[in-house]
C-alpha cells in the first residue's frame, strides 16, 4: 500500500523524529479523530458539544477556550493511538487550538441546528 505522502516525496510519518513538521494538516486530522473515534466522541466530544448547545440556548456566552482541554486530550490520545513521533503537548499552539475549536464548531453547526446535542 502506498501512502498519498509517499506519492508527493514527503516523508513517511514513520521516518519523522520527534520536533520534525507533520507532512499533514494536523488541525483536520484531529478533527476527524474528536468526531470519528467511537470512544473518544461519546467519551469527550458529545459531552462537549453538548455543553455548547446547552450554553447557546440558554443565552449565555461561550467561549472556544473552554474547548481546549477536549483538544488537548484528543491530541493525547491521538498520538498514543497512532504513534505519533511527537509530544501530545507540542503538537498543537493555542493559536492552532482556536483553530481547531472553529473548525469543529463549523463542522457541526447543522448539528447545532437540528438540536442533536
């Protein structure tokens, strides 16, 4: 099996050391690990989205900073699960971690809508 990265002359992930840029989006592919993973979505996400669509119509304000925690486990999780050669902690900024929240918050705001949480 070739990876889509090989095909582009990028390295493997398993040729990376630790420090070195991950040949991926990493925001996305977290994304899809919070809201794909079974047991980190019923374990972490859906709490969380959870919380939002409770805050939201309550009228009281949100803030994507209370999201951070639920990325950093996902980032902990996801490099554990997957061997990733970098430290959960370093694999994301907390401009990165924003990004994160806005992305995932864009991706389920038909889900906020149809009040699934």
């Amino acid at each position: 099996m070739v990876m889509i990265n090989e095909i582009f002359d990028k390295k493997a992930v398993e040729d990376l050391k630790i420090g070195d840029e991950l040949p991926y989006d990493v925001i996305e592919d977290i994304i899809a690990y919070m809201r794909n993973d079974n047991k980190f979505y019923r374990q972490n996400t859906y709490p969380a989205m959870c919380d939002v669509q409770e805050k939201v119509q309550n009228g009281g304000k949100f803030s994507k900073k209370s999201l951070f925690p639920m990325i950093e486990k996902a980032c902990e999780s996801y490099c554990a699960e997957y061997n990733i050669p970098k430290r959960h902690n370093e694999l994301m900024s907390d401009a990165d971690k924003m990004e994160c929240a806005s992305r995932l918050l864009n991706a389920e705001k038909e889900a906020f809508r149809n009040k699934e949480y």
